[in-house]
C-alpha cells in the first residue's frame, strides 16, 4: 500500500488559484494528495503529474481514475519538466506544485534504505534505475568528499569525526545496512550531543539522501523552468521540508518580483521595467496547530507561493 499524508494540501492547492479549464502541473505526484485535489476541481482542463517511483506511480493512477481522467503521469524527474510537457505539445501551464522531499511510503518501506529506522541496504534513490546510491557513496567516497556532503547539505557539526569513523569502519568491512551505519554515526557523535536534537542520525540520512538524488540542483533547474512555463495569472506552490530547499525557492522568488535597475526618482515605473512576477505570500505559509498535531513530518513544511502578472 502507498499510504502517504499529504501536508498542506488545502493551502497549497488554494494558491495555486485552479481554474476549472487550466493546465496544471504536479511536479511531485507520490501518493496523489495534492493532484485528487487539482483534479477534482478541473472541466476541460487537464493535469500533468511526475514521479519517478513506480510503486507511487501506479499507486496514484488508480487513486486519480476514481476521480476523473484529464490527467496525464509522466514517468520522469521534475528536472525535465520543460523537455516532457514540449514532447506532449504544451509550452504554457497555469500552475506548478512542488511538494519535496520523501513521501511517507519511501521512508517507511524498509526496503528503500531512506529510513534510519528500518534495517535495509543502503539504497535512497528515488528513481530505483539511478546507479548511484547511498551504499556507494559510503563505501567508496573520499573521506574529503564525505564531510562536504555532510557540512554542506545537513550542516552536520560532527562531520569530520562521522566521515573519519565511515573512513575507518568501511576498511574493516563494506557498511552495506542503514543500521551499520546508524552504529557508526552514534559512535561518532559524543555522548551529550546524542542526547538531544533528536535522533543522532537524522542529519546525515538527510545529506546522503540530498547527494543521491542531486535533490538541489535538480529543483533549482526545475524551479527557473516553472517560472518559463507559466501563463500570466499563472502560479507556482512550493512545499519545502529544509532550509536549503527553503533558502532556493526563496531566492529564486525573490530575484523575479523584485524591481531591478530602475534610475532613482522615476515619477512612474515604466511597463518593461516592472517585474514579471509577484509574491503572493511574503513570509511562508506553515502548518496550522491542527496539522501538526495529526502529522509530524509537518513541523518543517514551509509554502510559498508565487505569480507571473506580465510577460
């Protein structure tokens, strides 16, 4: 079963402002929470979902079929949403959803190797046909490789003690499980450091998770693609569950509604000087008290939504 909370789905489908004849894109379909929405409140239009697990993929397609059939799956990263939506002959769309991170079911399924929860082979791809994974970057990466990883995408304060014991351990023996691994991080960390801040290994799952699925780069491409692809009155959700994901699409939106090059003193701001997009929320939306009750991986859930008002 793909049994997946979906958070902030009413906020996040409210921004997108759906209109019943429009084009909308689900750039991270997993178990269909957000496109049951869209597409519940779609006539004529039509909605283009991607994922690259197949299990959420077929998971969500029987979900979608109960509700209506103007949708369409694309088995693809979001990093090619340009490429795919021009083979189907779409150039322009309405709105864009990003919903990132790991949905429920690939952290639970003890087989994916996401979770330091489960005792797995290390694994972490989201796309399974992907030839890197985590067992390959903890066994064969330089040990200056790994703290990059570690520092850089977990800000991990212990990084060089965690890479020097991988370094150590994986010359004894290949750290094939998410336990092995689990083991090693906690004798990594001191003992009163492991005792707060949740789990000792949180942060380095998380790293390897990043690096695996080249998760930033990838949404910074898809991100400036969105922005392409959209018609006036057109809006882009993003859902993000870290601060670097967060600091991307904040800058990213910040850069394209802001007023640039403009000579001080100018009575009226002429029309190809005015920005083609504005912020629809200036701070974040976060989850309500409700929500984070009901679903804890709702704590570090942050909304912002965007508008493209000329072209």
């Amino acid at each position: 079963m793909f049994n997946h909370v979906t958070v902030l789905l009413n906020e996040a489908v409210e921004g997108l402002n759906v209109k019943s004849d429009g084009i909308y894109v689900d750039c991270t379909l997993g178990g269909a929470g957000h496109s049951s929405l869209i597409l519940k409140q779609l006539t004529t239009g039509h909605l283009y979902c991607f994922d690259q697990d197949e299990n959420a993929i077929q998971a969500a397609r029987q979900r979608l079929e109960t509700i209506g059939n103007q949708f369409t799956i694309i088995q693809s990263n979001f990093k090619n949403i340009k490429a795919e939506l021009n083979q189907r002959g779409v150039e322009h769309v309405d709105g864009i959803l990003f919903d990132l991170g790991v949905s429920s079911p690939q952290f639970d399924n003890a087989e994916r190797g996401f979770s330091y929860n489960y005792d797995a082979r290390l694994d972490m791809r989201m796309d399974q046909s992907s030839s890197l994974d985590a067992h390959e970057i903890v066994n064969h990466y330089s040990y200056e490789q790994l703290v990059e990883i570690l520092y850089k995408y977990a800000d991990e304060k212990f990084a060089k003690q965690i890479a020097r014991r991988i370094e150590k351990e994986r010359e004894i023996q290949p750290i094939d499980t998410t336990f092995q691994l689990v083991e090693i991080v906690k004798s990594a960390i001191p003992a009163y450091a492991r005792r707060k801040g949740g789990h000792p290994a949180k942060r380095t799952f998380q790293a390897l998770r990043i690096a695996v699925n080249d998760e930033l780069n990838v949404f910074d491409i898809a991100l400036k693609d969105a922005l392409d692809l959209l018609n006036i009155n057109g809006r882009i959700a993003v859902i993000t569950f870290h601060s670097l994901e967060d600091k991307i699409c904040k800058y990213t939106f910040n850069e394209v509604s802001k007023l640039k090059d403009v000579p001080k003193g100018l009575p009226v701001i002429p029309e190809e000087m005015q920005p083609k997009f504005k912020l629809i929320n200036k701070k974040p939306i976060i989850a309500t008290e409700e929500e984070l009750n009901e679903n804890h991986r709702s704590h570090s859930a942050k909304l912002r939504v965007i508008e493209r008002v000329r072209v």
